[in-house]
C-alpha cells in the first residue's frame, strides 16, 4: 500500500458506493476490478479495497490527469518517442530498413521503460 492510499478489509466491511462506475482508467496493481467515483479511484482485490483521491477526474480531464496524477506515464511515452526517433535518425541510412524498424523498437522499449520508472521512483520519493 502506498502512502496515499486507504486499505478497506473486506471483511470488515463490504463497501461501495453505489454510484461508483467500474472504469479500466488507472493502474489495476492486481486488482481484478476497479472503479471511479469523481476524484475518487477505487481498487478491489479478493480481501480488501484500496482507496485513494486522485488530483483530477481521468474522465473528465485525461491529459491533466496525466500531468497531475501521472506524470511518469507522460514521461515514459515521451522517452519512448525520443528514444526510437534518435536510433532511426542513426541507423537511417546505415542498415537495412528491418533493421532499422527493430532497433527503434527495442530502443523505443527501453527508454520509455527507463522514463517511467526512473520518474515513479522519484514521485514515490517526493511522497
């Protein structure tokens, strides 16, 4: 459990608000379903709910939930984006166009893995 998020045992409440609406928008961490109640971002696992408040609605504002709530998301395409349009410059004339599409690619992966992990680290840490 991270810091900003409450842990409600099943057992020692079953709890959900009614107009809470199942949503795949968010990042599941295991759980098998999740809902959105405004601000409100509600993960269900077998023995508990996590709960917590996010900044901005993804419903209602996508983007400025990105740049508020999840940044590291933002980062990581950014990085990925980069990371494959710098390997094709490289290679663009050098090698074989297969070559190329696959270099890019894995370079795509890895930077946009690296972005994203290295900025939820430093979110985590500013917690």
């Amino acid at each position: 459990m991270s810091g900003n998020e409450i842990e409600v045992p099943k057992e020692l409440r079953e709890f959900m608000l009614e107009e809470a609406e199942e949503t795949f928008l968010g990042k599941k961490n295991g759980a098998y379903k999740q809902y959105r109640y405004g601000n409100l971002h509600i993960r269900e696992y077998d023995d508990k709910f996590l709960v917590h408040t996010d900044k901005i609605d993804p419903r209602k504002d996508p983007i400025g939930h990105l740049v508020h709530d999840a940044p590291e998301v933002l980062i990581g395409l950014a990085c990925a984006i980069f990371g494959g349009s710098q390997i094709t410059k490289q290679f663009l004339n050098k090698k074989s166009k297969k070559t190329t599409l696959f270099s890019s690619l894995i370079s795509s992966i890895i930077s946009g893995y690296l972005g994203y992990t290295i900025t939820k680290k430093i979110k985590n840490y500013l917690e």
